[in-house]
C-alpha cells in the first residue's frame, strides 16, 4: 500500500475456495531429512540423547520424527545421537511404532494407559531406561511442547513432562552432567528444526490452512439473524480433521458459564461475533458486527470502522508487504509497532508466530529479537487488538516465505498448489489492492480479506489509488 493509497469498504467478488484439496503426505525423503537435521543439532549441541514426551495436545515434536501421537495415551520417544530410537509406550499404541516413519525398539509400558486399563508386563519406567541405557551419557534432552523463554528462571531447567517422567530420568542419571529442556532444537530460534519447511511440507501444510480457510468463508456466508453457534461451528469443521484449536463461533457476551464452545445460542442483530477455526498448517479467525451497515453499530461504537477496523487492516497490509527473508525479528516488531501503535491499539502478543502442526509453535518477533527470518517459515498474521469500548477485529491467515529457490521447488513439484497460490496472490492484488512481495506465499484463501459487517457479504476492505 503506497502513500496515495487510501482504505474503502466497497463491494468485491468473494475469494475463491477449493473444496477437493486431497492432503500432501509427508516423503520418505523429508522425513529423514528430519531425523538428520535433528541428528546435527544433537551433536553441535554435545546432546547424547534426547528423550521425547508426547500425549494428544503435547505430541507435535514427537510427530515430527515418528508421523504419529499416541493419541489418549502417554508415549516417549527417544533418540540417541547414533540415530537410534526407542518407544515408550501403553496399552494401545503398541501397535504403532511398525507403522512409524522412524523404525525403533519398542518397550511396553502400561502406566501410559489409561485408568483401569490391564498392568500386563509392568516394570518401572527406570528399569525401561535402564535397558535403553544411559549410562554413558553426558547430557540428556527432555522435550515436551514448550520452550521456556522466562526472563527470571533457568529456562534449561524447566520441564512441561510429567513429574514421575522427570523423577525416573533423575533417578538413573546421578553421574550425568547435564539435563536440559532441548525444546529449542525442535522449535527453537536459529536452532530450531521445526522452524524451516522443503516444498514438500509446504504443500503438507498447505491443505490445513486452505481447509480453514474455506471452513471460514462458508460460515461467513452463513451469518444471519437467527441461526445458532452450533450452526456455524459445524460449517467451520471439515474432512473430518482434528482442530489444532477450539473452534469458536461465539455471538454477543462470550465466555457465560466459563463456555468456549459453541452452543444453541441465535445469532442477534446487532451482536458481536467471533469465527475460529484451524488445523494443521493453518488458523483463519474473524470478528465483527452482525449488521449491514455502519449505521446498525451500537451508538458509542459508530466509528467502529475508522477506529477499528481501518488501522487493523492497513497494519495487515503492512505485515505483509513489509515482510522479509533475511530481516531481524526484532526489526519487523519495531517496523509494526511503529506503523500500529502498542498504545493505541493494545495488543501485547507477537505480531506473527510460525505455524506447523500446531497453531503457536513459537515466534521470532518479538522485542530487540535478533532471531532471522527465513525462506520456509510459515507464519500466522496475527495481530489482536483491543480497543476499549469497541468490539473486535479480526483477520488471521497463513502465508509462507520463501526464496527463488524454494518457490521453485513448489512451481515444479507441486504444480496444483503453484495454482492455487498465484490464484491467490492475483485476488488479494486485483480485488484487495494489496501487492505481495514475491517471496510472500498466500496458503491461505482469505489473506487480509475482511469484512466487518458480517450480514453485508459483498463488503471487504481494500486499497485504492
């Protein structure tokens, strides 16, 4: 958006969706690449073994090496610095490790089952560890999800593992020097494996956030005085694929009861309301107004649209067109808080974060950051403010950066997904006004399409001359 351009709300043609989208399965190929990538941090690191925890909500760095989670159970991976790996497992997932994407030995251990389930071959977790062996060992790496990022605490020394998991690994490791969270080889700054994408998990990533995306748009297009939350947060779940996130469709006060999800509750004239939905690679979020028109706003919040809207979607537009490979995180925070006031506009989070199979998997912007931004990241444009008095605003979406190089790869390996992304950029220029710079890949159908007035469905934000 250049200095002559201005922000209208005016009529457009809705985005395209793409309905039949069949998911891109992870290569042979890539998965050793990440086993080898996380090999090197291991030993630039001096790590003689990583010991990996997963559980449903926790197992996106297990994933990464093994292409499961152990579902409602328990499990842990480890991985010793000669490549190889061992599975912890319970009742139910023994079954997985021969259909894993990393072969292993398999230990049984049913206390990862669950309550009141046999305690058929039970044996201590420390006598598990004992037959794996670590008693050579230096410095071991626990891993959950979470990398620590305290500014008062030893984060090396904080674990989000269960406290008996954590227990048995002191208990056989009395002579080793070290025990660290290692979180950050997986999703860590420039160490981070996670954190850098191929072609292949570009276009893996791609069908979550086009899923969303479409997920979206038909509930957007659903919107009307009367039909429920329950309505519309079934239109937001598709294919039968697990959320990443809790779905929202929430109308007018949220959060009665302590509720977050949706419910029976009608959608009213005038109401605020909130749409979320995500899955692997990929969130869509909107808020507005359930009115038409300016003039349907409640009485102190008539300038919604300039006070809100308005400097949310030109802080959008510069997110995107301002972005760089190469560029500090620390930079592009300042860049933003410049243009989008903290103050003003009250938002505190990270304006962007990295996406895979989770929908936060960490960020590289934030304050004074050094941490560089790559060719392969996938971010979420996620700016949330706050305005007193007003209601919300709301246009996340995914996009991915990447180099002459790795466009490429995706041009030549992945012509479908080329198409859908050029049909992409050429809307968000042709019907947005916005100009993405070339190494900014829209996996996403909605990037920065907003429509505040939810019952108005051929209104959206753009850019004009």
């Amino acid at each position: 958006m250049n200095h002559n351009s201005k922000v209208q709300l005016r009529n457009i043609q809705l985005p395209k969706t793409f309905s039949e989208v069949d998911p891109v399965y992870l290569t042979e190929t890539t998965m050793e690449h990440r086993k080898k990538k996380i090999l090197e941090r291991m030993k630039e690191d001096k790590f003689d073994s990583l010991i990996i925890y997963a559980d449903k909500e926790h197992g996106n760095n297990f994933e990464y090496l093994t292409g499961f989670i152990p579902r409602f159970e328990e499990g842990l991976l480890v991985l010793k610095k000669s490549g190889q790996a061992s599975y912890i497992l319970g009742n139910e997932n023994l079954k997985m490790p021969k259909h894993s994407r990393l072969q292993g030995n398999l230990y049984h251990y049913p206390l990862f089952s669950l309550s009141n389930q046999p305690m058929n071959n039970e044996k201590s977790l420390v006598s598990i560890f004992n037959e794996i062996d670590f008693s050579n060992d230096k410095k071991i790496g626990l891993i959950g999800w979470k990398m620590f990022t305290s500014t008062q605490y030893d984060n090396s020394t904080i674990f989000d593992i269960p406290y008996f998991i954590v227990d048995a690994v002191r208990n056989i490791c009395t002579e080793v020097n070290e025990i660290v969270n290692a979180a950050y080889l997986f999703i860590g700054g420039d160490k981070g494996a996670r954190t850098i994408n191929n072609a292949n998990e570009i276009a893996h990533y791609e069908y979550g956030a086009n899923l969303s995306s479409t997920s979206m748009l038909k509930a957007m297009n659903a919107v009307e005085v009367g039909v429920k939350e329950s309505h519309l947060g079934n239109l937001l779940n598709a294919d039968g694929q697990t959320n990443n996130v809790v779905t929202i469709a929430a109308t007018g006060v949220r959060f009665e009861n302590a509720n977050l999800y949706p419910t029976s509750k009608q959608v009213s004239l005038g109401d605020t309301l909130s749409l979320t939905t995500g899955y692997k690679g990929g969130l869509s979020s909107r808020a507005g107004f359930v009115v038409e028109s300016a003039e349907q706003l409640p009485n102190k919040q008539r300038d919604y649209l300039e006070r809100v809207v308005i400097p949310y979607f030109k802080a959008v537009v510069f997110w995107l067109e301002n972005i760089r490979i190469g560029m500090q995180g620390g930079e592009f925070y300042k860049m933003i808080e410049d243009v989008y006031p903290k103050e003003e506009n009250h938002w505190h989070l990270n304006p962007g974060h990295l996406v895979a199979d989770e929908e936060w998997m960490s960020s590289p912007i934030y304050p004074s950051s050094k941490e560089i931004l790559k060719s392969g990241m996938i971010f979420q444009v996620d700016i949330i403010p706050s305005i007193p008095g007003y209601g919300g605003v709301s246009a996340e979406e995914c996009i991915a950066l990447a180099d002459e190089d790795l466009r490429g790869q995706i041009k030549n390996g992945y012509t479908d997904l080329w198409g859908r992304i050029e049909e992409r950029r050429n809307y968000i220029a042709n019907e947005l006004g916005i100009l993405l710079p070339e190494h900014v890949l829209p996996l996403s159908n909605l990037v920065a399409y907003l429509r505040p007035f939810l019952l108005n469905k051929s209104a959206a934000l753009t850019c004009v001359e």
